[in-house]
C-alpha cells in the first residue's frame, strides 16, 4: 500500500474510534461523507424513493451498531459499501414475490424530457419511449430471477464490477461469484428468448 493510503486507513480508524466512543459529530461525519454512495448503490437495485431512503437508514444504523469491528484492513468507504449491498440483497429477498413498481411509473411526466421538466419535442418522445420500454422489459426479466442473481448482474452488468470486486463486497468467494454469474446470465437468456416468443 502506498503512503496515501496507509494515511487514509488510519483516519478512517480514528473516526470509528470516535464513532465507538460515543462521539455523536464522528458518525455525522461518516454519514455526510457516505451517504451519496450508499444511495447510489441502492439505487442500482430500486427505484422507489422510499424504499431507497429506508435502506440508507438502515446501512446507517446497522454501520454504527457495527463500527466495533471496523478493522481499518479496507477504507470506511468499502466497508459501508458491502453494509450496503448486503441489505439490498435482503430487501431482494423480502420483495421476491412482489417486485415494486418501476420509480419512473410513479409520478414523473412521461412527456417531459428526463431530469429536466422540459417537454419532448419531435422524435425525442420515440427515443425517449424506446428507451423506457427496454428498461422496463429488463426489469420485468430482473424481477424473475432469484436474489442472488438479480445481486450478481446488477453489480457485474450495470455498475461494471470485476467478479473480484463482486466478490470482495458479497463476501462470496471468486468461484462463486463466477459459477451464479454465468448461471444467472443463462437464466436471463431463456427469459428473454420466451419473452420475444411470448410476443409473436
């Protein structure tokens, strides 16, 4: 490890050190300086405001009641990041049988440009609709498939993760990583190809 690293890993003990010893502003701090990450990663998984927020409250709580064992072997950063994974994959689990609704569905103008309020003009609405359609139809596909594989192509596929990247925030091994990988991608397969059957 270089210098900068070395430095940093022992800040981030300090500040767990802080955090074990009562120190209120400590754990502001590692709130404020994760909390976009923590969200970010929730919302690879869920679109729903709600449901995101109630993941980061519990990322958050469960961080604290964990600082304890916070070893400072990897940055703070890392270890709220496999917090943050772990409880997404819970709520996966907890809403196999119902997938929630896609955040977009719930409120947003479709005849708006994304993000901006502005409305669409031309083809920008065809585009625009082409593009929802085959989100949707993926999540559709993602909302079929276990927890664990739904966990394994979101990280490798949509936030480009090496599998031992994957595996270093599951705490599965490479060779699992690898093994759900290549069977959650053959799952997909199959259900893309009944799905366009399904469509004839």
């Amino acid at each position: 490890m270089g210098d900068d690293t070395m430095d940093h890993l022992a800040s981030d003990r300090l500040l767990a050190s802080r955090v074990v010893s009562g120190d209120d502003e400590a754990f502001g701090e590692v709130i404020r300086a994760n909390q976009h990450q923590v969200v970010q990663i929730a919302g690879r998984f869920f679109r729903r405001a709600d449901v995101i927020e109630d993941i980061a409250q519990e990322v958050f709580v469960k961080a604290y009641g964990a600082m304890a064992g916070y070893r400072g072997e990897v940055p703070l950063g890392h270890w709220l990041s496999r917090i943050t994974v772990n409880a997404c994959y819970d709520q996966l689990r907890r809403q196999r049988t119902r997938p929630e609704i896609a955040f977009s569905q719930l409120g947003s103008d479709p005849h708006e440009r994304e993000g901006t309020g502005v409305p669409f003009e031309g083809n920008d609405a065809s585009v625009h609709w082409q593009r929802e359609e085959a989100r949707l139809d993926a999540e559709k596909v993602l909302a079929k498939v276990s927890p664990p594989d739904r966990l394994v192509l979101t990280l490798m596929v949509l936030e480009g993760m090496t599998v031992a990247e994957v595996a270093a925030l599951t705490g599965w091994s490479v060779a699992n990583v690898k093994i759900r990988a290549f069977r959650a991608r053959n799952r997909i397969r199959k259900l893309m190809v009944g799905n366009s059957t399904g469509r004839r």
